[in-house]
C-alpha cells in the first residue's frame, strides 16, 4: 500500500486530527485505568468496592474526554505543519505529540512538587519519566504506522486494545485498595475513642451552659459526663483551631493562623499519637475548610473529605482537580454548596460504617458543619431569611431587624438539627456495640456573632461571643461524678490529653494540652492565659486582632490600628464597657504578651487564590 492509498484507506485526507481524537481518547481510557489503580492505592478515603468501580469508570470516560481533545490538538497542528511529510509520518508526529500531551498533563503536579520542594531526585525522576515516553512512543509509533502503510497492520486495533486494557484495570483496582493496618494492634480492653467536633457551635446555645436552645443529645454528654465551664478557642477559624486541638499547641507553635495554610510536619498530633498506641484512626470532615491539604490528616488511616455525591473520590481525579479548581478560581463557588460541604447525614453514614467494619479499638473523630453560615431549615418548611441570598451581597449589607431575628431562629434550628444528628451518631454506634467501652469528647471550633458587637453572622473578632466553645466529655466508664462541672479557663489545646486521660491512655508530652478529667479529679494545675488571635473583619485584608484572655477572667485586645480595649469578664460578661483608660497597668502588661506574640507569628495571608474563593463561598473570608 502507497502512502497516499494509505491515507485514503485509512483515514480520509485532511481528517487527521478526528483520527487522532479516537485515538487519543482510547489511550486516555488506558490513562484513566492506570489511575483508577494509582487512586486506589493511595486514596485515604473509606471506600467500598462499588465505590472504586464507579470511580475507575469516571477517570476511564474523563480521561478519554481529555485523550480527545489532545489528539484533535494535536492531529490540527501537524496537520496544518507537517504537509510535507509522508502521511504515516504525520500520523507518528501527531500521536506522540497526543501521548506527550497527555503525559505532562498527568506529571505536571509532580513536576510542580519537584520544583517547589527543590528535591533532585524527585525533579530528575520526573524529568527521565516525562523526556523517556515520548521517546518510546516516536519510535513505537513509527513501526506500527509504518506496518499500516504496507497493509500489514495488527489484528487488534489499539483503540479496542487500549480500552479493553483500561476498562481490565478498572475491574481488578479494588484489590490495591487497603487501610494501613497498625503495627501493634491496641488490647481489646482499651476504649474507642470518638471526637465530635461542631463547627461555629456557640457555648450559650446548648441547653446544659444555660442555654434556651433544645438540645438534649448534647446535653447529656454533659450531664452524664462531664461539663468544662470556659474552654476557648484562640483563634476562631476552623482549620487553626483544630490544628491546636490535634496539636495540643498554639497557632504562634504550630504555625496554621489562617484557613487554607497546611499542618506541617514537626508536630506530633493526636491521631499519630494513638496510632503508636495501636489504634484505628479515622476522620470524616465536612467542610473544605479541613480538606486533606491543611495536613490534618497527619496519623490518620482513613481521611473522608471527600464532597461530591454521585462518585466517591472524584475530586482527586487528575482531570477533575484541574477542572474543579478552574470552577471556584473563574466560576461562582456558590452555585456548587456541594462541593465545599457535606451534609451530615453522608458524614455520619461513613462514619459509622467504617467504625463497624474492622476489630479492635478505634479513634474517630467527626466534624459536623451545619451551625456555620449560611443557615438552613432541615424540616423542608419556609426559612424566614434566604441566608446565601443574603451572603452573596456581602460585605456592606444592611441587615433589617426583621432578617436579624430570622437568621438568629435559623442558627437556633441548625443546632437542634446538629444535636439530633449527634444523638443519630451516638444511637448507631451504640446499636453497633461501639459505645460499652467508649470515651466521646464534643466541643466547637468556634462560636459565631448573630449580631453582638455589630458582627452579623460572622465569626471574626474576639470577643467572647466567637471564643468560647463547648467542651462536654462522657466516658463509659468514668472516673468522675456524672455531671461535675469543670471550673477555670481551659482551651481546645485541652482536647488531645483530655480525651486520652479519660480513656486511662499515655498522655501526649510537650504539649500544653490538660487532661480537664484529671483536674476534675483533683489535680492541682495553673489555668493558662489565653493568647488570641483574630481578625478585624472578613477579608484577609482589614488587619489582625491580638489579645490576651486571663484565667482570672481580665481580657485585653489590641486592634490593628493600635487601639486598644480592657474588659473585667467577671462584671462585664458581654464585653460592653472598654476600661483601658482606667486600667493602665493591665493593659501594659497585656500589650507585653501580645507584643511577644506577633513575633512569633507567620504571614497568615499566604493563601492561593483558587482556595480563598473557595473559602469565600463558605463565608469564611471576602
């Protein structure tokens, strides 16, 4: 067969780049088996073998999408560059120059890691594996197509070999999908241990701190258990505050002071701390406020953030990722809730799968979301305010009395629908037989303002409406008096050491996180001040807030213009008369310690663009 028959037979002339689609999407299809595998490997998600089948398909069809649209890219411009070249030529050009595509599109976030981290090997990897393929396939290629063009092709085409190959990988990636078991599995004797942790769940909303809310689910962790009366956070964002809680150190240690900046390594956490004691771990997050990228999941087996409902894991998928991250950067966050959050009930049903799928003692921690922004009704009744409505004309907008009252009845709902949710989890695990040994530990990241302090809806600043945090431990067996309450100023630092006390487990040393069940029982300690940190507003921009929160109930705040506010806590709860003027002693020494803070303070604006306007969506900056 001539060259010109050839091209005639094979593919009609000038129709290079639909012949190189087809087989640019049958080579992706292979791609996308290939990853289904990669993914399957790798992933910490909980996933079922259902789960991984649905996931392979999607990354077998995306990559072949993907495949398409580099073989037409690259069939156009060889066509339109390489005329003069014999037809199977251009064909060889033309598919390596589609697989190459393909490669680099997959390699470029090693290479992008490589470069960043500044590692040879890792760069020379990437760099040998990114220059050898299209090598291999230039000269492959022009074997094949030259065969083609003396009528002697293969009996299978590489369009069915290759999605037959993909669709092969699919089927067997359940089996390089596995949970990394513990070195030294933990007795039998030892408790599970559960942390609920609630987002923007205000202390004075829960029934057992006095609130008018109803929330008997709670409650009775409380009262069954055992109630810390001032436990704060210092610093009211969400991936901070659980960082200390994991850490059991400050932001000023473990350096996250903002949403979006990453956990490094360094610090021990509580997950890898009782890894080594044997356990199971498990997280299941429900905000990308504590996506796996803030390095939360440092010692956890199992790490679920993953959001989206139809297929379990695609937004770690390498076409997704890319296109998902163009979505929020150039789209409208707001029109995809479902990609930043997850409902509780899905949370929950993880959850307590997994916790029901293995033996031996377990660690697991749930994070729930519902009480932050915006604020929804659960019941399918009429919400008296359309809170994202509302959220998209922000900042600047002026709240009407009557829009005031509706959110602040939504928040209300939102923590009842939280406290059912709890007590839904705690059924389950007990109907499971995962609660006659058990220790579970519920407290907030943060609080929220409903309008104190003119902060609408919003939890920056730091006044106390946005610091202080539930903190209810109950344990099966406890040490303690049901009911006891805890005096004194505590932290979500205490989180680490007091659900290890109360499960009689070795507490993490180093750290200045307290065992409050310890001090329940009598332990003598020192409450620490609190060393604070906030914003002056949504945006990342309007400057930082510093502050210092006694443990004998005396409160300083530095603002970023320098002013400064005095409050007695003990006479002046709410935070409504500013007496630095008369309290100038005070207020020398709280500038000291705040003054010795911002030294030891990162930038906490280095955030990526894509990833504000994902946590702009979430309400958390503007």
């Amino acid at each position: 067969m001539s060259d010109d028959s050839f091209e005639q037979g094979v593919v009609p002339a000038g129709r290079l780049y639909l012949w190189m689609a087809g087989l640019g999407a049958s080579t992706g299809a292979l791609a996308g088996g290939g990853e289904a595998v990669l993914l399957a490997f790798r992933l910490d998600l909980w996933m079922e073998t259902l789960d991984i089948w649905l996931l392979g398909l999607a990354a077998v069809v995306l990559n072949a999408g993907l495949g398409a649209v580099c073989g037409a890219g690259a069939g156009l411009l060889v066509q339109w560059a390489g005329a003069a070249l014999p037809p199977w030529k251009r064909y060889r050009a033309a598919f390596t120059l589609t697989v190459t595509l393909l490669a680099w599109i997959f390699l470029s976030p090693s290479a992008w890691e490589a470069v960043r981290t500044g590692i040879p090997g890792r760069m020379a990897a990437v760099a040998m594996l990114g220059s050898s393929l299209p090598i291999t396939v230039w000269y492959n290629a022009g074997y094949w197509f030259r065969r083609l063009s003396i009528g002697a092709g293969p009996v299978v085409g590489w369009r069915v070999l290759s999605v037959g190959l993909g669709l092969a990988t699919v089927a067997i990636a359940p089996f390089f999908y596995s949970v990394p078991p513990v070195d030294l599995p933990a007795p039998s004797t030892q408790p599970n241990l559960i942390l609920i942790t609630v987002d923007t769940l205000r202390r004075d909303h829960l029934g057992v701190y006095g609130g008018m809310v109803s929330t008997p689910r709670m409650d009775a962790l409380g009262t069954l258990g055992l109630v810390v009366e001032e436990a704060v956070t210092p610093l009211p964002e969400t991936a901070p505050s659980h960082a200390s809680m994991f850490t059991g150190r400050h932001p000023a240690e473990h350096r996250v002071t903002s949403n979006g900046q990453t956990l490094t390594g360094g610090k021990m956490t509580l997950a890898e701390h009782v890894g080594l004691l044997g356990y199971r771990t498990a997280a299941f997050v429900s905000s990308f406020a504590l996506d796996s990228r803030t390095g939360l999941g440092q010692g956890f087996q199992i790490y679920d953030d993953d959001f989206f409902p139809y297929f379990r894991g695609f937004s770690e998928l390498q076409v997704a990722r890319f296109g998902l991250r163009l979505l929020m950067r150039f789209g409208d966050p707001a029109d995809y809730p479902f990609l930043l959050e997850r409902p509780a009930p899905r949370t929950l049903d993880r959850a307590v799968a997994w916790a029901s799928s293995g033996s031996g003692p377990f660690f697991l921690w749930i994070h729930l979301f519902e009480p932050h922004s915006p604020y929804e009704r659960h019941d399918g009744q009429p919400a008296g305010a359309d809170h994202r409505a509302i959220l998209a004309k922000e900042p600047g907008y002026s709240y009407s009395p009557q829009e005031v009252q509706a959110l602040r009845d939504l928040y209300r709902m939102e923590v009842e629908y939280t406290d059912s949710q709890v007590g839904r989890l705690l059924d389950d695990l007990k109907s499971a037989g995962l609660m006659t040994n058990a220790v579970v530990l519920l407290t907030g990241d943060h609080g929220e303002s409903l309008g104190d302090h003119d902060i609408y809806f919003n939890h920056h600043g730091i006044y106390d409406d946005v610091l202080r945090v539930p903190f209810l431990l109950w344990s099966s067996a406890p040490a303690w008096k049901p009911g006891m309450r805890v005096p004194g100023q505590a932290s979500v630092l205490d989180v680490a050491n007091s659900l290890l006390g109360a499960g009689g487990l070795p507490l993490m040393a180093g750290t200045r996180s307290e065992s409050l069940g310890n001090r329940a029982l009598g332990a003598v300690t020192t409450p620490e001040a609190a060393l604070l940190l906030g914003r002056e507003g949504m945006s990342l921009s309007e400057g930082q807030l510093y502050g210092v929160r006694s443990s004998n109930g005396i409160k300083y705040i530095q603002r970023s213009d320098g002013s400064e506010e005095f409050y007695d806590l003990n006479s002046d709860p709410f935070e409504k008369t500013n007496i630095a003027a008369e309290q100038s002693r005070g207020v020398q020494i709280g500038r000291a310690n705040v003054d010795a803070l911002r030294r030891a303070l990162p930038d906490p604006n280095a955030v990526d663009a894509a990833t504000q306007a994902m946590l702009k969506e979430l309400g958390y900056i503007e």
